[in-house]
C-alpha cells in the first residue's frame, strides 16, 4: 500500500460511508462488498437508526493527522442509490472520521462466524477495527450498537460471568 503521509493524498474507494453519532462527534463506518451484497441497503438502515450518509457507491478518503476523513465525490454528495428504488437525494455530513470498516458479504455466502476474534484492516498506513457481516434487519442495529457503545473484548469471559450470576444484571 502506498504511504499517504501527506495532508493532501487521498484515495478514493469503493464503497459507501454512514456517520453515527459518538460523543459528541460523528464517527463513520466504510461499508465495502460486492455489488449487490447491500451496502446501500445497510446504509438506509443505519440513516433510519439516526446515522447520516456520509457517500454512497465511492469515498474519498484522507488522512489528517491520527484520523482519516470520509467524504463523498462532489458529483454524487447527497445522493444514494437503493436497488428497487432508484437515486434518492438526503441531508449529508460533509465528512467523517473512520471508526470501523465492515465488508459486507452476499447472501448464499457462509455466514460470518458466530463471535469471531477482533479483526482489523489499514487505510491510508491507519488500523481499523474490520466487521464482516452479511446484510440482515439486524446488522444495522448491531452496527449501530456496536459503534456507539464498543464490543466486549473478551465475550467468553462475559458469558463465563452471566452463567455464575444467574443471567444478565443479577448477583450470584
């Protein structure tokens, strides 16, 4: 991968940007697969859920200082394609800072791994958290969750501790 070092290096990708808010700052998720795996589908999910459309289809993406900054093409700002529905124009955040990758599977795929180990990926020289999920009604919400809450990082030790206390929120 090429060194983007330079405030004005930037890359653009395929794939599309939802922004969640997270104290305070709007933090954003690059949703990348296949065409037809439900990138924009997810993205109309989480906009439901109170996300804003950061891009959709491409994103340029910009390292400034320990961040890198999602924005969309000018041509497409505001603009979503949804399969079945057509070109939808929406209110926008100019840009957002990357918090999670995820890259979407189709379906008929295997499907993701029940609590997989924490995975990452780069852009632009940075390491992010990588989600790979297929599109469901319940990856937006987990998404969303995920995003502004944070994941337990270690889910058997959690479970380990709902099983000795009689369930979740009790004392033993």
């Amino acid at each position: 991968m090429t060194s983007f070092d330079h405030a004005g290096d930037a890359e653009l990708v395929a794939g599309g940007c939802v922004a969640l808010l997270r104290n305070g700052e709007w933090r954003g998720a690059l949703i990348r697969g296949p065409s037809g795996a439900g990138k924009s589908t997810l993205a109309v999910r989480l906009i439901a859920l109170g996300g804003k459309l950061v891009s959709d289809d491409q994103t340029t993406l910009r390292r400034q200082g320990d961040a890198v900054l999602a924005t969309a093409p000018a041509a497409i700002a505001g603009l979503l394609e949804l399969r079945g529905t057509g070109l939808l124009r929406l209110p926008y955040e100019q840009s957002a800072s990357i918090s999670h990758v995820v890259d979407l599977s189709p379906n008929g795929q295997p499907a993701p791994e029940r609590c997989p180990a924490p995975r990452n990926t780069h852009l632009l020289d940075m390491r992010f958290p990588l989600l790979c999920m297929r599109e469901s009604s319940a990856t937006a919400s987990a998404l969303a969750v995920l995003m502004t809450e944070g994941r337990l990082e270690d889910p058997d030790a959690a479970v380990e501790e709902m099983v000795t206390s009689g369930g979740p929120g009790r004392s033993a």
